[in-house]
C-alpha cells in the first residue's frame, strides 16, 4: 500500500497529516522526540490561517483557546506606564475573522492532534528519519525507534522538521541565507510575579532592545522575549536559564519585584533568516521551517508553514489518486514567492522593533494577517474576463459571504458550503447550467470531487433546474465577488479545496477551458 512518509509533528506536519487523513491518503506521521513540544516558539495564529483551520474543522478550538486584542501597557522610566488599546476590527460578510488569535503554540497543536485523532490519524512519537532516497516510483527510508531500525517505502516523503530538516539535507535542497549576530533574543515561557495578565508588557530602555511580556492563555505562564540591542550585547556563549532571564528582565525594567519562575522552555534566538532554493527535489519536499526561517516578528513563521501544508496537502491527495505528478510543481511555483515576501517583510518588522527610535512593539497590518497572499502568476490560476484592476481574479483568496438564504428560508455563510475535502464551481446568475453540467461530468468520478452551487441576486428567480441556488439577501456576495454590479451580470469560478480561485470565466459557453482547468487541477480525468 502506498503511504506518504511526513517527517515532523509541529503545525506543519499535523496540518499536513490532517488534510491527508480527511482525504483517505494512507500516511505516517513521525517524530523523532519523545512527546508533543511544550513550549510557544510561536504565539500568533493570523486571520488567513484561521481560515485554514476553519477549513480542517478546529478553528472553534483555536478561538476559544486563544486572546484577542490584548492590549499592549508601554511601561516607562519611574513606574509610568500609557496603555495602548489594540481594538478588533469588526467580523465582515467577507472577512470573518479579521483579526489574529494570541494563542501558544502548544494549544494549536494540540487541537490540530485532537483533530486528526478524530479523523483516525495519529503521531509515532520517538521515531526519527535516519536516511533516505528516492528509488524508482517510491522513496526508501529508514527510522530508528528506541534500538530498532525499521526500512520503509513510501510514495513521498515531506520534511516538515524544522530549520535543521533531515529531509532537506537528504534532498540535496541549498538553504540560502544569513545570520544576524546583531539581532538576537532570549525567548521563554516562564511564571511572572509582579505584572497583570490583562495586558502585552512592554519596556523598551535606552540604547535599543526591549522587554516583552505576554500572557498565554490556558496557562499561568507568560512568553517572556528579551531583545537584546546593539549595544548591550549578549554573549553568545550563556545558556538562556532563569539566570540568564532574570537579571536581565531587573536591568530592562529597573524594578526588583517583578519575579521569574517555572521556566518551561527557552531559548536563545539569533535573527538566521534562510530559505530553500526550491521545494521538491523529485519524491522528497519540504515545507514549514524545513524550507524557510523567519525572525518572529509580525507572527509570520508558524503561518506560512501551515498555509505551506494547506497549499500542499490536496495535491498530494491527487496525485496519490491519479493527477499527473506534475500539479506538485504548483506547489514550489506558488509557495516560494510567498515564502520570499514573507522572509522580507518579518526581517524588517525585527529591524524596526529592535530600533531604539521604535515605540511599543510592532502593530498587526494587513500585511501581517496575509489575507492578501495570492497565486495570480501560478500555473493553477486561469482568468478568462476582462476583469478591471482591483477585481477578484483567479489566484485570489476566496472571500466569504453571509446572509445566504436557501430555497426553504434557511440562511448559510458561503464558508460553510465549500468546506470540505472538494473543489466547488460558484456561478453567479442564471443560464450557468450547460457549463456546470459539463464540468461536473468531467469530474465526475475523480478523487478530489467537485459540487456546484449558484448564487442569485434578491428577486431572481430561483426555480430554474436541480442545482443548489442560494439568494443573496443583502448582496453580500456580489460585492465581495462581482468585478461590476448591473443586470445580467454573471461569472463563474472554481474554487480549489484550499479554497483559492483557480478559475474564472463570464462566458457560459466556456466548457472546453473549464475542464482543461479541472483536469490541470487533478479534479479530472
């Protein structure tokens, strides 16, 4: 039985195995340390990858488990502190979650285990990659547990193992970059006497650095992060102990009361800002921090890790089914930009807060949520309008809608009907039926599936045939996706499973384009 061999059991790899187990790909899950990892190297969960989770089925667990909008309290010489709100943008029809959850890293993980526990799937804890190479159609690998040496085959193998990747190593894959000495941090979870946990703490001393402190839910524990400036340095010999913390967190501070304890993890961060080359190197991929490092700044590492795996795990799936192998060139095409933007705008967000002429910490932007990531350059996007600037095009994220009634009255959220391991066609009017007919027989069968739902505007009639309509009540819809508003307007897109816009069209007799689509996309034969 074929099986795809993941290497890794952070965000990455979870997310990873769970979009495999949703799809019935047989895989393994493996992990060379003992037990789940304690610790928050990351914190923030972006409003783009909770949608993602939404999509996988956990994002309740990760919003309930998590902060957000705790504001930042900038504290002062003498004791004077100024509170800086950091308010929620509102919910809308298209951006349901607009703003990031404050949560560690440990929660996310675990609630993307209890999810893929739920789907049947599970991570061997205690089993390490020892080597591996590509032989034919399979992968042969070797792993030790405990004293045991088991050879294996699988079909693929995906390093999500981190910044010192086994499996990029084995892949031959360059890792190209730079340290910076002159950034580096001590970052921790440890127990604070003496601060409140109503807010983000923040001291920044003259001479540059500065003091973070920031309550992690579900614990009694803050991440405590020192950020060490240009001239107080640090000697990249010392341990990051509760010794290396506490005289610090005194000399940033100028106060003796605020007390350290119970560090549960720590460690000493230097700025090592590196990216792959590429992302496969034939049966063996890479993705997460195996493929690129970031600084921490603007929550971006954890994110575009997950979204690596998001952006990976449907086509995996179909090429396990039968896709030609060649949709997994879309996966280094359209995350590796991603990955350099990302890389770029988290080294200058770590600049600009380890400056001595920044205040507080660097606020969230719409850069940082990365709802505005899109693939318009990949090969999986085709748009066939006219569509003017600043319209909705494929590559582009799919927005939600909401208030969208159905034929008994029923109201729905356009998320919750394109959840779910298939692609969906989306026509917006009347007279879509020929081309959704044809698409649907083209992909009639394969193993990615696809549905069709119509959306019509307040007024139009919604008795024309058998396929699922929707009416959009308060033109939600239409505004988020309709390039211009006007009678008879109309467009077709299909959405991806990772729920991006692989195709768009305004011409109901385009069938031939669409199922060349379908079938570049893996979700035809």
């Amino acid at each position: 039985m074929s099986v795809v061999l993941i290497v890794g059991a952070g965000p990455t790899g979870l997310t990873l195995a769970c979009e495999l187990a949703v799809r019935g790909v047989a895989f393994r899950l493996i992990d060379a340390a003992a037990g789940p990892f304690a610790g928050s190297r990351a914190k923030g969960v972006q409003p783009r990858t909770l949608e993602v989770f939404d999509r996988l089925g956990c994002v309740e667990e990760i919003v309930a488990g998590g902060l957000i909008g705790l504001p930042f309290r900038q504290h002062g010489a003498n004791g004077e502190f100024r509170d800086v709100p950091r308010p929620v943008p509102e919910s809308r029809p298209d951006v349901p979650w607009p703003a990031p959850v404050l949560i560690p890293q440990w929660r996310t993980e675990a609630a993307l285990r209890a999810r893929l526990e739920a789907l049947g799937g599970e991570v061997e804890y205690g089993t390490a990659l020892v080597d591996a190479a590509e032989n034919g159609h399979v992968v042969r690998a070797r792993l030790r547990r405990a004293d045991t040496i088991d050879e294996i085959e699988a079909t693929w193998l995906v390093g999500c193992d981190g910044g010192r990747s086994t499996v990029r190593r084995l892949a031959g894959l360059g890792f190209l970059g730079e340290t910076h000495e002159d950034m580096r941090m001590l970052v921790g979870d440890l127990q604070v006497e003496g601060i409140d946990r109503e807010h983000w703490h923040v001291w920044r001393p003259e001479g540059g650095g500065f003091l973070a402190m920031a309550p992690l839910a579900g614990s009694e524990a803050f991440q405590v992060q020192i950020g060490i400036g240009p001239n107080a340095p640090l000697d990249s010999a010392e341990a990051p102990t509760l010794a290396s913390f506490q005289p610090l967190v005194e000399r940033y501070t100028g106060r003796s009361d605020i007390r350290l304890s119970q560090p549960t993890w720590t460690s000493l961060w230097r700025a090592n800002v590196r990216m792959v080359e590429r992302y496969r190197a034939g049966r063996l991929l890479v993705a997460g921090d195996a493929a690129h490092v970031h600084t921490p700044a603007g929550g971006q590492g954890m994110n575009t890790g997950i979204q690596d795996a998001f952006n990976l795990g449907w086509k995996l799936a179909a090429v396990e089914r039968g896709a030609p192998a060649a949709l997994l060139d879309s996966y280094e095409a359209e995350r590796l930009p991603v990955a350099r933007e990302v890389l770029d705008l988290s080294t200058r967000l770590v600049a600009t807060t380890l400056s001595p002429k920044t205040e507080g910490l660097v606020a969230r932007s719409e850069d940082t949520t990365q709802l505005g990531i899109r693939y318009r350059e990949s090969p999986l996007s085709h748009e066939r309008r006219a569509a003017p600037a600043g319209a909705l095009r494929a590559g582009d994220r799919a927005p939600d809608a909401t208030a969208l009634l159905d034929r008994a009255g029923r109201s729905w959220r356009l998320f919750d009907l394109l959840r779910g391991p298939y692609a969906t066609l989306l026509a917006f009017g009347a007279g879509w039926e020929a081309l959704l007919d044809a698409g649907l027989a083209a992909a009639s069968g394969s193993a990615g599936g696809v549905h069709a739902l119509r959306v019509l505007a307040a007024g139009e009639s919604t008795e024309e045939g058998g396929l699922r309509t929707l009416v959009d009540s308060r033109g939600h819809a239409g505004a988020a996706w309709l390039a211009r508003k006007g009678e008879g307007e109309g467009a077709l897109f299909a959405i991806r499973p990772d729920g991006v816009i692989g195709f768009a069209t305004d011409h109901r007799r385009d069938a031939e384009a669409l199922i060349t689509w379908l079938r570049q996309a893996g979700l035809a034969h």
